[in-house]
C-alpha cells in the first residue's frame, strides 16, 4: 500500500458507499492530504488505493480511539449524504449511536480534531411553499416535518453543540443536492421503482441535482481548502421535472390535483418508500439552489444538471443490456489471506490466477465502482490494459462512455 506524508490527517465515515469511495479517492489524489483513514461497518467494494481501510460497527467505542491513536485532525462524516444518496432512510434514522460517538472524539480532552466537516443534503431545508425560489447558504432551515429531514437535523445539530464545547473546532456543514450518476439517486431511484410515476397537475417544479464525481471533488475541496461554515453543492442550472424525466426515459403522469400531496405521499408509501413525504414534496413544490459561493473559494464544477442526468442515463441504459453478473464482496481478511499467507498456493487458490493480475482479479462489479474516480489519463491505461488481458465488454464500454463525457 502506497504511503502518504505529511498534510493534513484525515478521518472519512461511510467510506464504504459509493459516495464514499468516491470521496476517498479525491482525497487520495490532493496532495495537501497526508494521512487517510476510511472507516465503515462493512468492507469496501475494492481496496483503497492509498487509504486505509478500519472496520467499525455503527456506534463503536472504537472510533474515539482511531481518531486519539492516528491523531486525526480533521472527520468527515459522510453518513447522512450516503444514506440519503442510497435512498436508505432506516439507516439515516439509526444514527443516534455513531453521532454521540463522534460527539466523544470531538468533546475527549486533549482531542487531536480541529475541524469537523458534515456532509448531509439539501433535504434538510424540507419542501415548503413558503421557501425562496433559489436557496443559498443564508436560507434558515425550517423546522423539520419528515423523519428525513429530522434525522438530517439531528446529525447537523449535533455537530453545531460538539463544536460549540470544543471551543477551537471548526465546523463545515455541506449539503449536498441529489447526487446522480450510475447507480441512480433521488427522484431517479423513485422513478425506477414505479412502472408510472405520479406528478401534481399544474406544477412542474425546477429540479437540481450534481454529478456524483463533482459533489465527492466539492467534499474534498471543502476538506483541502479547509473551508468553514455552510456549503450547498449543486450543479449549475434547473430543469423542469417534466423535461429531467424526459432525459431519463422515464413514464409519468399529471394525474393528482395539487390537493393530493397526501394521496400521494400515501401513493409513494405503498411503492415501499420511506422518504415519501420528501418526494411528494419534491414533486410539487421543487427548488433550486444557488451554487455561487463555493465556486468563489474556486470550485469548479464539470457537469451542469442537464449533462449529469444525460450522463447518468446513458451509463445506466448500457449496463441495462448487459449481463450484470454477480458481483462477489471484497473482503479484506480473506484477501490477505490469500495474497500473503505462506500456506495459500495460488494455483490452488485461484486457477486462473496466473492469467488475472492487478485489476483484472477485481469482479466486474467491484471495477465498475472505481471507474469513476479515475482521471482520463488513468480510464486510458486501464483500458489497454483491460483490452490487453481479460477484455471484460462491460468494463471497456463503460469505460469508452466515460472518456467520452470527460
């Protein structure tokens, strides 16, 4: 494993979901980074290039002590974005221990941290028609109405009462728009679980998102930039509900009257989702959000709404008529075992291991999830390599289609 020195120490929650991965891979490629640490409660789908990977259960006691022993100065709690990323409301709603954990790491005496950077989403600020047009850093939340958007209360608020005891922590809020990208977010995970999906008649409210690359590049600038207050991360521009589902290919239908927010609520419940009130709430009401301040710390973003949903559809309408396989999970003590042990005889272990090497003994799956987090030189010299040995279809088209974006 490559080692990093000097820069800042770093700490990342949820390293193991997608959003995760892909921040820790930023991370990895900054140069003001020195020591990264990647902790989840399960395994990550590939090895970390540069990070190191620690395994801890939600609410370990463990983590004060990983924070204490590697001298952490900076955790970036990503829990709240990927929960929200995956659609996965149950696991947002179960934070209460790993929260009060990072309150201890935070609150210890003699706490190496100095800065505590939270990454949640724009569904904090809830669907309101009382809400501004454009939302900015200054909007105030309003007071939470959804168990979404309480548990993303909890964990901001949380944080605010760690800092304020600490004194000298410094404290970044980033919320984040819809990440979207292959393997879907938001309302483009809602529409692929509903053969129609129902929309309010007369409102075709603005819908922004961000390219997953760009929301983990903007985590990571905010760590590196050592940026302080609140962030909004969304790409620029809006589209019109109508026209974002025209782009995804997906069925809808103007059917309820805008007195039946409830009915559809109730609609979206029985389709087995929990945030059902957020996204009837989106699907009437809508917002955009404006993305100017950060830009002026000098983050660029390389997607607009339009493209990251054009791109996203696109990867995903390939990997549609594919064959998706059946992935088998990374899991880092049984490849140590394998790559390391004296008692391992590799023929034994793999047959075809003298014929896959590097990332060709990646599963399909588990190298589809990297992808994305490789620069264009990189995606060019995995794909010869890729063509070289293996030549897995799936792999070289999904690869074509980012250099083609890129």
């Amino acid at each position: 494993m490559a080692r990093m020195t000097g820069g800042l120490r770093v700490l990342v929650t949820a390293a193991a979901s997608r959003l995760g991965a892909l921040v820790v891979g930023a991370l990895e490629r900054d140069p003001r980074i020195g020591t990264l640490i990647a902790v989840d409660e399960r395994p990550p789908g590939a090895p970390f290039a540069v990070a190191e990977f620690v395994r801890l259960a939600p609410g370990s006691p463990q983590l004060p002590r990983v924070v204490r022993g590697a001298a952490v100065e900076v955790l970036v709690d990503l829990r709240a974005a990927a929960a929200v990323a995956r659609q996965d409301d149950r696991e947002l709603a179960d934070h209460a221990a790993t929260t009060r954990r990072i309150a201890a790491a935070v609150a210890e005496e003699r706490s190496p941290l100095r800065r505590l950077v939270t990454v949640g989403s724009v569904h904090r600020y809830g669907w309101h028609r009382d809400l501004p047009t454009f939302l900015t850093e200054a909007t105030a939340p309003r007071p939470p109405r959804s168990p979404r958007q309480r548990a993303l209360a909890e964990i901001e608020d949380a944080a605010a009462r760690a800092a304020d005891r600490h004194g000298a922590l410094e404290l970044a809020t980033v919320r984040l728009a819809d990440p979207v990208g292959p393997a879907g977010s938001g309302l483009l995970q809602v529409a692929d679980r509903l053969p129609l999906l129902p929309t309010v008649l007369g409102f075709d409210p603005p819908l922004q998102v961000v390219q997953e690359e760009d929301a983990a590049a903007a985590v990571a600038h905010v760590v590196a930039e050592e940026l302080a207050g609140p962030w909004i991360v969304a790409a620029d521009g809006t589209l019109a509900l109508s026209e974002a589902l025209r782009i995804l290919g997906r069925a809808h239908a103007p059917l309820l009257p805008p007195w039946g927010s409830g009915l559809l609520a109730g609609i979206l419940q029985r389709a087995g989702l929990a945030a059902a009130l957020d996204v009837a709430g989106q699907l009437r009401y809508g917002r955009g959000l404006d993305n100017r301040r950060l830009k002026q710390t000098g983050f660029a973003y390389r997607a607009t709404t339009r493209e990251a949903l054009l791109g996203a559809e696109g990867v995903r309408r390939r990997r549609r008529v594919l064959h998706p396989g059946e992935p088998e999970p990374y899991d880092p003590e049984v490849e140590a075992f394998l790559r390391y042990s004296p008692s391992v005889r590799e023929a034994a272990a793999d047959p075809e291991a003298a014929e896959r090497r590097g990332v060709a003994a990646l599963e399909p799956e588990a190298l589809l999830d990297l992808l994305p987090s490789l620069d264009p030189e990189a995606l060019r010299a995995l794909r010869a390599h890729e063509a070289d040995g293996p030549a897995r279809r799936r792999i070289l088209d999904e690869i074509d289609l980012l250099l083609e974006r890129r």
